[in-house]
C-alpha cells in the first residue's frame, strides 16, 4: 500500500521537476527556440495539405503576446481560379485572399511534453525502464501533436470551403470536425494524454519500496 509520506514526496518532486522545465525555457530562450522547431517541422509536414491545400507557419509578429504562430492558407485550386479570373481580366497580376489565424505553440504542443518529461523523471523505475518511457512517449506525444494540427487544419479548410475547395463540404461533417477539434484542442486534453501514456508505459514497473520490517516466527 503506497504510504501518504511516499505519494507527498513524488508529488512534490513532480511539481519542482515540473516547475524548473518551465523556468528553464521561459529564462532561456527555449521557449522561443522551440516554438521556432514547430513552425519548422509543421511547415515541413503541411505544406501539401489534403487535396491541394498549402500551408505557412510564420512567427507572429503582432503585438498579441498571446501567440507567437501565424497560420496561412490558400490552395492549388484557389490560385488556379485567380490565374483564369486574371487571365480573361486581361492582367498580368493575380491576388490571392489568404486565411490567417494564430496559434500559440506553447499551449498547443510544448507542454505536454514537459508534464510527461516531469512524470516519468518522478517515476520510482530503474534508468532503464525511464529511457524507454521517455522515448515512446515522446514519440506518442509527437504524433498526437501532429495529428491535432492537421486536425485544426481541416477544420480551418473546411470552415472556407467555398474559397479554397479543401477539406469536408459538408454541414454535418463540419459540426462533427468542430465538436471533436474543441475537445483535443483543449490543454487540459493534452496533459490527460500524457498522463494516459504514463499509466501505460510506466504503471506496472512502479517499485514501492516498504521499508525495512522484521517478523519473528515462532517454530
């Protein structure tokens, strides 16, 4: 039976990891740095989306502290309307009416790993058993990241179908990619998932130790 004293310590062991993540990439310039990793990578991943859609992250250069990423869309299908429209308008100029909104990639992907880091630094498991819950969680975690960015992307592309003819043309299937998008979108979902992980990599390889006891038996 795990003892009150026992929990106490790996919950406070827990928060001060947790906490010196958080420290360390707001007072260093991590978190910058790594907000500049996503918008490499999501580029990377996104810049083909769907069937025809095309995708920019570009750091936000507002005054909105709130975000640091801006999204831009526009599609293959959108441009090549521009180009017929310019093209019988006699001009040698297209405009092409992009959709931007922002995101903040601190929120979004960055902090679940760090919950999940803390977690399994917190762990009572051999070094061993850590490295390779670190890794496929990581892993785990990554792949969830990304499924929710393309995830928002095709409910961005959706929400303007008529402008970009990207994603679902459908009402119901819209309210269906909305419903689901509000409920991983939410922080709180991410650090659940990572805690689900942690159950699963972790769990069964948690050693408690009980102490030091002695028993007298009587022959």
């Amino acid at each position: 039976m795990k003892s009150p004293n026992f929990l106490l310590k790996r919950l406070f062991l827990f928060l001060g990891i947790y906490l010196s993540c958080l420290a360390l990439f707001y007072t260093s310039g991590l978190k910058e740095k790594t907000a500049d990793l996503y918008r490499s990578q999501a580029s990377w991943f996104f810049a083909s989306f769907a069937n025809g859609g095309i995708v920019e992250f570009n750091k936000d250069v507002t005054a909105d502290k709130r975000f640091d990423t801006t999204v831009i869309l526009i599609s293959e299908q959108q441009k090549a309307k521009a180009i017929q429209k310019a093209k019988k308008a006699g001009l040698t100029q297209i405009k092409i009416k992009r959709t931007k909104f922002p995101m903040n990639t601190w929120n979004f992907a960055i902090l679940p790993f760090l919950f999940f880091i803390a977690l399994v630094l917190t762990s009572p498991i051999r070094w061993k058993d850590k490295l390779i819950a670190l890794v496929l969680g990581l892993l785990g975690i990554y792949l969830f990241v990304l499924f929710k960015q393309w995830w928002s992307l095709l409910l961005k592309y959706s929400e303007n179908y008529n402008r970009f003819e990207v994603g679902i043309n459908s009402e119901i299937g819209f309210k269906c990619i909305n419903y689901f998008y509000n409920i991983i979108a939410f922080p709180f979902f991410g650090l659940m998932f990572a805690i689900v992980l942690w159950i699963f990599l972790c769990m069964e390889k948690i050693h408690i130790s009980q102490g030091t006891s002695t028993q007298t038996q009587l022959v």
